[in-house]
C-alpha cells in the first residue's frame, strides 16, 4: 500500500465514522508514525508502507473512529512551541492555556520567582514557564500521581527537572511550613471547572476519554476556585499573583466570588472566542 493509498483509505474510514477534517486527521497520524511532516507525505506519495506500518496506521486509524483524542493516539501535543508527552492520565493542553502563560511570564519580574502549579497534570504550565524563565523554581501539585509520572517525564525532555519539584497534593494539601521557607510570588492554576450537568454536552473525544479528575468542578464548575481563592493567600506573598483559567459563562460568578479585600482584580483576559478565559488577580497587603 502507498502512502496515498493508505490516507484515502483511511479518510473513508474517518468519514464514516464522523470525525472531523478526515484527510486531515489522517495525515497527522500518519505523519505522526513516519515522525515526518505531512508535506512529506505529499512528496513521497507513491512510497509504500511497510506491512508492520501500515497496520499500525490501521490500529491508529480505527482508534480515532472510536473516538479516541489524536494526541493520546500519537502520544504528543504542542503547547507554547515545545512538545509534551501526553496519555489518558493527563489533560489534554488547549490553545486557551497559553493564555495563562503569557500572563504569567509578563508579571515575573523578580531575580529568582518561586511560582506555584496547582494541578499539573502533563506539566505544561510549570515546564513552560521554568523553560522561559531560567532563575525560576517551581513546585508542581497534582492530585493524581499517575499524571505527576507524565509530568516528570516532560521535565525531564525540556532539562527543567532540576528547578520543578513534584508533589502529590489535593490543591495545597501537599504542601508545609517547613517546604515553604518562602512564599511564592506567582500561583498558577488550569483548574477543573466543568459543571457536573454539563457532562452530557461534552464532546465524546473529552467525556469518554480525558480524565473526570481534571475536568469537573461541582454543581457550579467552580469549586477548585473557590479553594484556590480561600487558600492561595496562606502560600502567597503580598503583592503576588493568582492567575487561573476559568469556563464559558463563568466570569460574573468568578467576579462575585472573589473577595476585595484580599485580592485586587488585575485583569481578565478573553480568548480568540471572545470567551473570558483569564483571570489575573493580587494579593493585597492585608490578604
């Protein structure tokens, strides 16, 4: 079978079982298993596969018909220019989150910032930000050790192991007086914050496959907040910040929720859907 054989084979295969961008969805799978480019696909078209992968592009092809995310089939996905590990243990990174990044990286401004991960799953947010700030230190907090696992690999491919320590934690659980000589300047957070009777209206890729874990938040989709609201103060310096992702439809009640007297309200930071998506917040002197 040629390579071109083999994408229009499989774009049938997608197309009846309604998976979006069939052709497209092929050729990233398949470009995925050559570790190629999909314009190498083009050029090579007439290539053929050898038996072993083609049927393991078979394998890949039938996974994503099933409804299997792309990127738990290939085991990658790009977040913020660098390439994470990522399996059913761990989040998927969105495009959305680099949001979160760039709102933290313009408000780091001390020597040595220590910073704080609050549920970081495939270690996207804590890895990036210890990439694009060399004198960081971080201290990464999952609930999950199954998804710290995933992290520490991350670390390990972007040679960030050194400045990110990794504990087990249900939001600042994990942590003690005696681990934090300092408080932290910076606390960032992707929280889960889907509604429990938003469920249903989950896309299949999301509702079946990525872990409930990270993705739902109580009645409201805001229970992680609320924590994070209450007990960001006690690991925190005055004049820090607390920044978190936040849901469609979640920016009045997120507004409601915060307290004027401990946090002043920085910024909120909208998607490309023009979804509040961002919340920046500081700590007051009295918080």
């Amino acid at each position: 079978m040629t390579i071109r054989e083999a994408i229009a084979n499989a774009t049938q295969l997608l197309t009846n079982a309604g998976i979006a961008e069939p052709r497209v969805t092929a050729q990233q799978l398949l470009a995925a298993l050559l570790k190629k480019d999909r314009a190498y696909l083009i050029t090579h078209s007439d290539d053929r596969l050898e038996p072993n992968v083609a049927d393991q592009f078979q394998t890949w092809v039938m996974q994503r018909c099933r409804g299997v995310p792309l990127q738990y089939i290939t085991g990658h996905e790009q977040f913020y220019g660098l390439d994470f590990l990522v399996t059913p243990d761990v989040l998927i990174p969105r495009p959305e989150t680099e949001l979160l990044v760039q709102e933290a990286l313009l408000r780091l401004q001390e020597p040595a910032p220590l910073i704080i991960d609050v549920g970081t799953g495939s270690g996207c947010l804590a890895i990036t930000l210890a990439v694009h700030r060399p004198s960081c230190r971080v201290l990464a907090l999952d609930i999950s050790e199954a998804a710290l696992r995933i992290a520490r690999l991350n670390a390990r491919r972007h040679q960030v192991e050194d400045r990110i320590e990794f504990l087990i934690s249900d939001v600042f659980s994990g942590l003690t007086a005696k681990r934090m000589t300092t408080k932290a300047d910076l606390i960032v957070s992707n929280p889960p914050y889907v509604a429990e009777h938003e469920r249903d209206s989950l896309q299949r890729e999301v509702r079946e496959y990525e872990p409930s874990v990270a993705l739902f938040a109580g009645s409201d989709g805001l229970a992680f907040h609320r924590r994070l609201l209450m007990e960001s103060p006690a690991w925190l310096r005055p004049g820090g910040y607390l920044i978190m992702e936040m849901g469609f439809g979640q920016h009045q009640p997120m507004l409601e929720l915060v307290d004027r007297s401990t946090w002043l309200i920085e910024s909120i930071v909208p998607d490309l859907q023009a979804i509040e998506r961002i919340i920046v917040l500081r700590l007051t002197a009295q918080g």
